[in-house]
C-alpha cells in the first residue's frame, strides 16, 4: 500500500525520519512531500535516503531543474489518484489553517484538494498556537470533514514552554494509520466468504431482470478483510470494480450460480458476509430468442429465487453470518424480522433513500441489528469504514460465542 507523507515546517520535522522507518515496518510504500518551510529544518536527500523514492518539494520544478511539463504540471493528480492515505507529521498550524480553508499555495495543499483517500494529520506547534481560538476551530472543521487527528502530546516543548503541542510519538501515529488503513492483522488464521454486487435473471438473451447494486460495499468488505489478514473469498455478481488483491474471486451471475457458489465454500469459512444484493424473483420461463415488440400488454411471470441467506442460516455450524438489509421505508421493523428469519447474527440495514446511503455511493449510513438485542447505529461514513466497523463486531461476536 502507497501513502504519501506530507512534512511541513517545524522543529518536529526531524521526527518525520524516524516516522518513515516505523510505516516501512508495516510493509506501507512511503513517499514524503515537503514543503519549502520543512527543508529549512531537514533535507530532502535524507527521506529520499529513507524511502528510494523522488522526494516532492515544490509544485511544478525545483530550482535549476528542466522546464515544467505536462507531467509535471499535474504530478499532484497523480499522486492523489494512487495514494492508499495522506499522512502530515508534523503538521504546523499554517497547513492546518489551509486545509481548512481550502487554500491550495503548494504541492501538499493542493493533494490535500486532490486526493479522496483518507487523511491523517499530527500537529505540532507551541501550546498557545495550538490552543487558539483559530487553530481549535481548523481542528474541528477537519474532524467535520473526516479527517483523522492525531492530538499532540503534553510536555516540554522545544521553544521553551511547556504543555499541549508535542508531535505524537511514532509509535502512536504508526498505529492511527493502520487502523484507518485496515492493518490490524486480526483476522489472520479465518476464512471469510463474502457476496458482491447484484445477480441478473435473464428474461431472453438480450434482457435481464436486475438491481442498482454497484458491489461497492461487498468489494470494500473483501479489502478490509484482506488488510486485516483473512483469507478471503468473494463470489460476485457483474460489477465494473477492480478486484482486490490477495482475495480469491469468484464471478458470478445468477442467483442460482450464486447459490450453488456459496453453498460450496460455506463449509470451510468462519464468517459468511452476504452483502450481494440477491434478486428476489426471476423470470418462471427464460427465451431463447429476444421477444418481439408486440402491440397490447405483455406479462411476465416470476418465481422465488433461492433464499441464500435463509439456507445458511438453516445449515451453519459455528459459524458467523451475516446479512443486509437496504430498504426504503420501515428499515428497523424490516431488519428485526429478517435477523428472526434468516438464523443471522447480525443484520446491517440501511435506508437507500438517504443521501449518501444508496446505491452505488462511496459511503453509507447503517445500522447494525445484532441477536443480543443491540442496535448499533453509525454516522455517515466511507463504505471502506463501514466494512471495518462490521469486522469489529463479528470478532466481538467471535469472543462472546466461545
């Protein structure tokens, strides 16, 4: 995985280096951006050392460098686009206030505009700096907004006085930036089955019966499973997502071919994950020529397909399963029912109709509807979060099982 470390002007800089060799121990491909006020405190050539990679320090060339080009011109796209996560250690109150405020003046504030993968920042500044009325409230803007904070530490801090200011210990941010990223490592020794996406039923050879499921969910799920160490096996319905790495993927079609998948490797995992959003119904007879266009009314009959969840449920053995529910009204009534029905553990329902919660967006609003009674409502997160927080309480299901 690639993150970019963005380090910005302050005497904590130096700190950065150590910073380098503690994600590097995580098997994380750093590369670090800095701006011109950090280099006044450490060079370039040391992280280039640390890292073997280019070392950004200016937005279109460095002194004495050939011409801008295109390339160039739009690195900071680039980088934005392949980065797994934006780490800045030491982050000054200058590249706090930026960010805030949206004000892209160089390479790390522009990639901080540019990227959509998650953002860590660990300040670090005199006491009374960051205890001001500006910088609290530039804080708390980009919690807001999702960005990860790392709080400075108490103590004696380099201008002389002593209090809130001190850049968090490696070791602290090392592990603030594992956990967004997945890396817990505590899945490993588990297989885990995961469904995907929607299944089509096809009506004659040029139409099908489908849904709006783009497999974002399930496909967050698999990477988050596979960061944190599973074994993991996704049998998917047609989507136009790149399939994680490590994971052993499984294309599917039908709800049949999605069945009898599934069925097959049930057995042999210790968490099931249904998060494909599984046609109901599908055509009682299928047409091995297109139909034609026939002036009046035409009817289709259906008939049930396979309930995969509800079989699993019949059929587990120690296992942990878990169901969705995505609904458009009465979603906890809806969810209650089916956590009863299916023989679930656990039921992660969601209203389709709220913004940032549908189809085919990069976040989600869930509750999660447990056999113990508990429902464990979350904020609007990333889908990549959401499936973490469901590894989370199947492990917890795990440890209150045994």
């Amino acid at each position: 995985m690639k993150i970019a470390l963005g380090v910005t002007g302050g005497v904590a800089a130096y700190k950065a280096a150590e910073l380098v060799r503690r994600l590097q121990q995580e098997k994380l491909d750093v590369q670090v951006v800095m701006t011109r006020s950090a280099q006044e405190f450490i060079t370039p050539l040391t992280f280039a050392a640390l890292t073997g990679q280019k070392v950004i320090t200016d937005m279109f060339t460095e002194p004495g460098s050939a011409p801008a080009n295109v390339e160039s011109a739009i690195e900071h796209i680039a980088v934005a686009q392949r980065i797994d996560l934006l780490l800045v250690a030491p982050a000054t109150a200058d590249i706090l206030g930026k960010f805030a405020h949206g004000i892209a003046q160089d390479f790390l504030s522009t990639l901080y505009l540019a990227t959509k993968a998650p953002v860590v920042v660990a300040p670090a500044m005199n006491v009374n700096m960051w205890e001001h009325e500006a910088t609290q409230r530039n804080i708390a803007t980009l919690r807001e907004r999702g960005v990860h904070v790392v709080d400075p530490d108490e103590g004696y801090l380099a201008c002389g006085m002593t209090g809130s200011g001190r850049l968090a210990s490696t070791e602290t941010i090392a592990k603030r930036v594992c956990d967004v990223l997945g890396l817990r490592h505590d899945l490993t020794g588990q297989t885990i089955l995961i469904t995907a996406g929607p299944t089509c039923e096809d009506i004659d050879p040029v139409r099908f019966l489908t849904n709006r499921s783009s497999g974002k969910m399930g496909y967050a799920l698999a990477e988050a499973a596979n960061r944190r160490g599973a074994h993991v096996v996704l049998v998917s319905g047609p989507t136009d997502l790149k399939i994680p790495d490590g994971v052993d993927w499984i294309p599917v079609r039908a709800t049949e071919e999605m069945d009898r998948a599934v069925r097959e490797r049930a057995a042999s995992a210790q968490v099931v994950i249904m998060a494909a959003a599984v046609s109901d119904y599908r055509p009682a007879a299928q047409h091995d020529k297109k139909l034609k266009r026939n002036e009046g009314s035409f009817t289709l009959e259906l008939e049930p397909t396979p309930d995969i969840l509800a079989e699993l449920g019949r059929e587990k053995h120690g296992q942990i399963l878990v169901g969705f529910a995505a609904e458009t009204h009465a979603v906890a009534e809806s969810a209650r029912g089916k956590l009863a029905r299916k023989g679930a553990d656990m039921i992660v329902a969601n209203d389709v109709t709220q913004e940032g919660a549908g189809f085919d967006t990069d976040t989600n609003i869930v509750t999660f509807y447990l056999r113990d009674g508990r429902e464990i409502s979350l904020p609007k997160l990333s889908k990549f979060e959401v499936a973490n927080q469901i590894l989370d309480r199947v492990l917890e299901i795990q440890k209150h099982s045994k």
